[in-house]
C-alpha cells in the first residue's frame, strides 16, 4: 500500500458541497456520459499562454533551476 500525506483544508460550505458531488459523480459515472479528465476539463486553456517555449515541460533547460530559491 502507498503511503499518503494528510492534508487539512478549510472550504466554504458551497465550494465543499460541489466538490462532494463532483467526486461523487466522477467515482459512480452519471449515466450515459464519461468522467471528465483533467485535461477534459482545463480545456479552454490549452494554448493560452501565448509567446513561450512549445516544449517548456519536457525540455530539461527550462527546469534547470525549479525548485530553487
């Protein structure tokens, strides 16, 4: 078994109740329709970012220095 973090986070009542229903959805499936992926729902913003590198994930200069301070 994977050993995970423990994390505590305060919600609003509303975001807590969706994000309930969202997860519920996702792990029952609604019928006739496929959970959404990340992906699926980050859509619109693929490309938005106009002007940098295509390959700015994969491209081991561009991380070179992630994670320092």
């Amino acid at each position: 078994m994977l050993a995970m973090a423990v994390i505590s986070l305060k919600l609003p009542f509303t975001l807590d109740a969706q994000l309930t229903a969202f997860l519920q959805s996702s792990e029952q499936g609604i019928e006739g329709t496929e959970p959404q992926s990340a992906a699926d729902l980050m859509v619109d913003l693929v490309g938005s970012c106009k002007g940098e590198p295509a390959d700015l994930s994969s491209n081991p200069a561009y991380l070179s220095d992630f994670g320092t301070i």
